[in-house]
C-alpha cells in the first residue's frame, strides 16, 4: 500500500550537539592538536554536500558540529531526506557522501564503477527499527510472531493480541513510504509484499511520534537513534510521550527476561531483533573534504558521538578498569 512521501525541519537538533563537542574540543586541545588548515581542496578543507537519511539527522548534526568546530576551513552542509531520495542525490553527483542504513547494491557499486568512481563504504554504527505505543496501551511486550502478525496484516485489531483490550482497530504509522524504516520492514517481515490497508505513512520521525502520543490505538515505525539518546532533552522529551516496545527474538516467549526494548546493550547483543548496520557511503575523489569527514565519523571522536547517542558504534569504546588488591 502506498505510503506518503516526506520533509523534516532542523529545529531543535543541537542540543546534544554542543555538549558532547565540548567534551571532544578538551580531549583535542589537550593532545596539543592544531588544524589551522587555509588550503581549500583537502581533507579537513573544503566544502563537503553529503545526503543524510532523516534517522540519522540528530546523530550528523553532532558529528558536523564538531567536525566544523575542528576544522575550521571546513563545511559540511547536510541534505535530510528518505533514503530513497538520498540514493537518487548519491547517483546523480547532488552529493559526495552518504549516511545511509545499508550499503549499496552491487548493481549501483557497478553504475558508478561504469563512471570511473570509486565507491568507499564504511560501517559507523548499528542501530535498530522501534516500534512505539501510545502510554495508555498497556501491552508492550511482543513476541517476533506478533510483531509479523501486525505488520502483514494478520493482526487488525488490538484485541487479538490482548482478548481484554478496547483500544479497536490497530493503525500502523511509518515516517513516510521512502524511508529506510518502511524499507526495512518491507524486506524483512513482508518479502517485499504490499502493506496491509491499515498502514500509512506521515512525513517524518517526529510525525509518527505525534501521531502516536494522540492516538491511543497506533503502532508506530521510527528509528531508535530518536530515542536513544538518554542524555538529549528532545529524546527526553519524545520518550515521555509515548512507550517503546520489548520485543522476543522467540516466537513463543516463556519468561519476561526474553524481552528486549532497542537499547543500546541488547542491540550490542543482538538480542534485540530488528537490527541494521549503518554506513556512510563516500563516491567523490581521494584526499578530499569526503575522506576527511567519512575518517572522522568512523574513528575515535566520531565513535564517541556515536556510542553517546545510544547507537552502538562500530568501533565499540573500550573502557579501561583498574582492579586493585588493596
């Protein structure tokens, strides 16, 4: 079933931003680093246009933040899209890089090989697909058989998960039909099958977050980088409206210790089950603004920002411990 194609506004997205730069700027300026670079054409100078899935947009506004605050010569100016959009940015040279929860097909590796491009991707993350409810619904825990009953259509109403429940019709929101969200699901619950007519699409994250927190029988799709981030008060805030789901990798579930909600530990240890890896997807020439900032979000600073947003980075942090007999 078709769903509605999408926009998002910027607003809000610093917050966390300045904090976690400021913790980084005091580990840079204590290593005695200096990058007081004038020429225009290198990997910390320059203009960099890079396509950015809309999941992602909070996660890459702190990354560009302090990248920028780094390197001063350099801009990066993101572009917040569906990912189906972003592809089509990617293809088309609208932009040099992408942020993207999957890598690229062979079939489009091979389009850009046909123009002499060379394609660089690089895993900076895992994160995962939540689900979200309204807080007056009082079941939040499903098993992975429920969760493929919902979203294939078998499920309409919220009293066959729950034979006690009033809440009526179940209204399954996604963030818009391009988005790697509706993506995902698609390919892993549906096999690529049309959505069921109780599925629609609104425009963006914050939407489906709305929606729900109005509309005690909804179901909501987001990405949990939106939520994760314990620490951001527009994550805060998004998590008082509504409820987030514990889902069992189990079909038939026999205690409360099998589910899992989409933090960062049980995404870490995959016992959280609806999961994808995220990339960033660099096609524009070596040695430039391109490879500077695709090497900062994929090394130490950048896995920081990463780890602290509640994703998992993909170079996990490690923390040292000092056991003492004393």
């Amino acid at each position: 079933m078709p769903l509605a194609s999408s926009s998002m506004t910027n607003a809000k997205r610093m917050k966390s931003a300045v904090s976690i730069s400021a913790f980084l700027l005091l580990i840079s300026i204590m290593g005695g680093c200096s990058y007081d670079y004038k020429n225009t054409d290198t990997t910390t100078t320059g203009h960099l246009k890079i396509g950015v899935d809309e999941s992602y947009s909070l996660m890459i506004d702190s990354q560009i933040y302090t990248f920028e605050t780094f390197y001063k010569y350099a801009k990066v100016t993101p572009f917040y899209k569906q990912e189906a959009d972003v592809i089509d940015d990617l293809m088309t040279d609208s932009v040099q890089a992408a942020i993207l929860c999957r890598d690229l097909t062979d079939k489009e590796k091979e389009f850009f090989k046909q123009k002499q491009r060379i394609v660089v991707s690089t895993k900076i993350a895992t994160d995962a697909v939540a689900l979200i409810i309204n807080p007056e619904n009082p079941d939040s825990n499903y098993s992975m058989a429920t969760v493929r009953a919902l979203f294939t259509g078998a499920d309409t109403s919220w009293s066959q998960i729950d034979k006690e429940s009033r809440l009526g019709k179940i209204n399954v929101v996604f963030d818009n039909e391009k988005s790697c969200n509706a993506r995902y699901i698609s390919e892993n619950l549906l096999n690529k099958k049309p959505f069921p007519k109780n599925c629609f699409a609104v425009k963006s994250n914050k939407e489906v977050i709305d929606y729900v927190n109005k509309n005690k029988n909804a179901i909501g799709v987001i990405s949990v980088s939106w939520i994760s981030d314990f620490h951001d008060p527009t994550s805060q805030d998004f998590l008082r409206k509504i409820k987030v789901v514990a889902i069992s990798n189990k079909d038939n579930p026999s205690s409360a210790d099998d589910y899992k909600k989409p933090y960062q530990a049980w995404i870490y240890e995959k016992t959280y089950p609806l999961r994808r890896d995220v990339y960033i997807v660099k096609t524009g020439l070596q040695e430039t603004l391109g490879s500077g900032f695709a090497a900062f979000v994929a090394g130490e600073k950048g896995q920081l920002i990463i780890h602290k947003m509640g994703m998992v980075a993909a170079t996990a942090p490690v923390r040292m411990v000092k056991i003492s007999n004393e």
